[in-house]
C-alpha cells in the first residue's frame, strides 16, 4: 500500500511526508492510500555497487526516478522494460520498496 500525504488546505501532495505544507504551509494533513499509482519514469540506471549490505545480494539493478501523477518525484526499483518517458505503476513490494513497472 502506498500512503500519500496531502496538504488539507491547498491540496498539494507531499512527498517526502513533513509537517508542514512546502506550499502555504498548512499543518492540516490527509493521508489517502492506493494499492498502486501512475507515473513517468524521469530517469533510470544500471547499479553495479551498492554499500547497503541489504541491497549487495539484488545486484546488478536497474533504479531510476519515476514522477506519480499526482506531482512528486520518487526513487524506485524499474522493470527492466520500463524506459524513460514511458508510462510506469508504482506498487510496493513485500519489503516495503517502491517498485515501477510498465502498465
């Protein structure tokens, strides 16, 4: 489940969450959750080292930026066929990652 947050006066979606609104800098937060939502892939590469011992034993990976639909910008693990400007559904994976992959 992907949780957003929403400023409840402005409507602007923040991501990362913070306390208050980047854009009238409301306090008033509301949460809405999807099990997947829609985006762009801005940006992709190939890693071939990680220092997160965690993430050594998924090497190599594609990751890249993908922008939701809703305006902010997230790093997520790709599909390796999600490409640049293509059209992409974030989903969360069992570990709690943000995963994109082509519609």
């Amino acid at each position: 489940m992907i949780r957003l947050q929403h400023c409840s006066d402005c409507r602007t979606v923040r991501y990362p969450a913070s306390e208050f609104c980047g854009v009238c800098l409301s306090d008033q937060t509301i949460w809405d959750s999807a099990d997947s939502l829609p985006g762009v892939v801005v940006a992709r590469t190939l890693l071939h080292h990680s220092n997160e011992p965690s993430f050594r034993e998924r090497l190599p990976f594609v990751c890249g930026l993908v922008r939701f639909a809703a305006g902010p910008v997230a790093i997520c693990f790709l599909d390796d066929t999600a490409k640049v400007g293509g059209a992409v559904r974030v989903r969360t994976g069992p570990d709690g990652l943000l995963i994109a992959a082509p519609e």
